[in-house]
C-alpha cells in the first residue's frame, strides 16, 4: 500500500509540473507571437478559417487557388499538418486551425512581422 500511495504522489507532482511548464509555454508564446513565422494559406475552396485578424480575399473565379487567407501564425507542423494561430490570439481564449496541405490547399511561410506591416 505504502508503495501505491508514493506512486500516486509522483504521478500528482509529475501533472502538476507538466501543468505548470505548458502554461509558461502559452505564455511565451503570446510574448512572441508576432514574431512566429507568419503564413499564407491559398485554398481552391472557401475554409472555415477565423479569428481575430485573420482576413479572407477571393482572388476570383479564374485563379487555381481562389481564397488567400492571411493573419495567421505557424505554431508547429508536422507531416505537411500545419497547426496555425489567428494573429489576434490569446492564450486565454484562442483557436488552434488545423490544416492539412495538399493538391487544393497551399501553405505559404513568411517572416513573422511582415504580417503587422501588411501585404
């Protein structure tokens, strides 16, 4: 019993630190969120993307990729999966788009500030 209720403990602690590291992470994040590395998605179709500074622009019928979508930042990406923030985030209230490039979806990456100075 004495070696269950130790083992109990560790796990506790080992959530409460993990806990504590991923909010000083968010943190961090939202201290340098401007600086991440901005990103373009172009989509052959209309996407679901928001949130606070993201902008839409139809390039019309006749371009491949239609919609231009900007005001994003790149959190992570893995397997050509691309986990991007809206560039109003907070790490309080914010939404984590997922998007998966392929033949009808291009993802575009750019230097962080540019997305402040316009495009």
């Amino acid at each position: 019993m004495p070696a269950f209720s130790a083992g109990l403990l560790v796990m506790w602690a080992f959530s409460l630190a993990t806990d504590q590291m991923g909010e000083q992470e968010a943190g961090q994040v939202a201290d340098n969120f401007v600086r991440r590395t901005a990103v373009v998605v172009l989509s052959t179709d209309r996407l679901s993307l928001a949130g606070p500074g993201v902008n839409v622009e139809d390039l019309g019928a006749k371009a491949h990729y239609r919609y231009r979508y900007t005001g994003l930042r790149r959190l992570i990406e893995r397997n050509g999966r691309y986990y991007l923030l809206p560039l109003g985030w907070s790490h309080s209230v914010g939404t984590t788009h997922v998007i998966q490039e392929g033949n009808d979806v291009r993802i575009d990456l750019m230097p962080g500030m540019q997305g402040i100075l316009g495009w």
